[in-house]
C-alpha cells in the first residue's frame, strides 16, 4: 500500500553518535523544529569513535542505520563529524530513498565559505576527523581562500564523556590545546566535534572575543529544516510536545544525566546493544 505523504512527514528524525555530543545537535534541532519527533542512539558502548578506524566507524554506522529505519526514521542526522567523514557516503549509499541523509560536514563547509573567505579559521576535532583531511579538502574545493588551521585534539571527548565540562580539570587541557603554535593568527575556530560545544564558553573564555567560536549545530539544524520543508516532510504542529525516544548501546549514568540536562525533561532511555 502506497504511504501517503503526511504519513511519512509524521515520522521522526533519526539522530546518531557516539554517545552525548550529538546532544548538542539534537537540542538545536529540537529548538529549530519544535514538532518534530526524534529518535536518537548514543554508541556509547564504542565511544570515542575519533580513535576508531574507518572500517570500524562504518560498521557501527550501517548497524544503527538499520536500528532508526527500524523506526521509520524519514531523515538520518549523522551528528558526528568522525561517523560523517568516515560513513557518510557510505551510508547515503546503504540507506538509499528509505530516508534523507544530512551530515555535519557539507553545511559546516558551506557556512565557513560563506562568512571567513580570505582569513584564518582554526579547527579542533578528533584524530579521525582531522586525520581524514576531509574539511581541509572540502574547504580547499570553494576556492574562497579560507586558510584552515587544524590540531587534534584527543583528549578532550573522553574529558566531556566523563562529565568535566567545566573546572580546573577541563581549563587546564583546553589551555593547553588552545596555546598549541597550530592555532595562532586565527579569526575564528571551528569545533569540528559535536561534544567540544559542551565546553563552548570555556574557550570563549580563554579568547575573550579575539576570536569567534563556531557551533556547528544551528548550521546543521537550518540544514536539517530545509531538507525537510523541501521534501514537504515537516511535521505539522499538534497540541501536546512531540515524545523524543533514546537509545544508548551501552547504558551509563552520565549519558542519562546529560540528557535530561540537555531536554528538561524526563527522557525515555533504552538500552540496545548493536551486537549481542
């Protein structure tokens, strides 16, 4: 039977990663699309997937794409720039016409041509992300004279997984991070990982405005919206909220702490391993 077109727009969104910096992503789509349901994983059995191969990454990737379009998810957000730059052909490929595939990488790109041609922009990510040269490329293809700057910066998603968004602990190893000879003389920095908006005002502390610090995630979430409104796939508004649904691949206290911070509200948090 053919499924009609407000029946797909009432499906939800599918949003994945390695466990709580898509948060970031999922909260800024939330806000950007109020009646939209979503349906997040957190791989926090796997995390972090920035010290992963890409065979690995790939592999967790295909396996929770089968777990959101077990959901009827009609658009997968890969809210994770290590699973975009290892997984995101790949799973637009594996996914085909069952679902619309948004990445963080492409919208990110476009923003920083669009606002930083000709200057310096830094950028911190994982091994992973920064290894695969894949926002160096991609940046480097607008030809708009974006000189990027990247240092990896592996030590601060495990800092963020174990809750240390804010003290000593977490200003001294941004410092050091940020002191780094790779990211002097920039005009903005990127944070090409999805939990580094975790620590957002911390490194917006340490510049004291000398220099932009760019959350990806609005970018992301209007990209989302417009895929979306250009589908006729959003959803229309309903009288009570929409009831988000978690999964996590490995249940821990933090992820559920730091989901309920993040939604305000009490969350539905299920555990699925990927493999049994």
């Amino acid at each position: 039977m053919k499924t009609s077109a407000p029946d797909l727009a009432a499906r939800p969104i599918g949003i994945f990663d390695s466990g709580i910096g898509g948060l970031t992503v999922a909260r800024a789509v939330a806000q950007r699309l109020p009646h939209e349901r979503l349906v997040y994983f957190g791989d926090t059995a796997h995390l972090p997937y920035g010290e992963k191969s890409t065979a690995a990454i790939q592999a967790y990737s295909i396996k929770i794409c089968d777990v959101l379009l077990r959901q009827h998810c009609k658009l997968i957000l890969i809210a994770c720039n290590s699973a975009s730059a290892a997984a995101y052909e790949l799973v637009r490929e594996y996914v085909g016409s069952k679902a619309v595939v948004v990445g963080m990488i492409d919208p990110v790109v476009a923003h920083v041509g669009q606002h930083y041609a000709g200057r310096p922009v830094g950028l911190i990510g994982t091994k992973q992300t920064v290894g695969s040269n894949i926002y160096r490329k991609k940046i480097d293809q607008l030809d708009l004279g974006v000189d990027l700057h990247a240092l990896a910066t592996p030590l601060l998603v495990p800092m963020i997984e174990e809750g240390f968004f804010a003290g000593r602990v977490s200003e001294e190893i941004i410092r050091a991070y940020l002191d780094h000879a790779t990211l002097q003389g920039i005009d903005a920095l990127l944070l090409a990982c999805t939990h580094f908006p975790l620590i957002k005002p911390q490194m917006e502390a340490y510049y004291q405005g000398r220099v932009a610090v760019l959350d990806p995630s609005d970018v992301v979430a209007t990209t989302v919206a417009e895929a979306l409104a250009a589908r006729q796939l959003l959803a229309s508004p309903a009288e009570a909220p929409p009831a988000h649904h978690f999964y996590v691949s490995d249940f821990t206290r933090s992820f559920e702490e730091s989901t309920r911070l993040f939604f305000g509200q009490e969350v539905q948090l299920e555990h699925y391993p990927l493999w049994e």
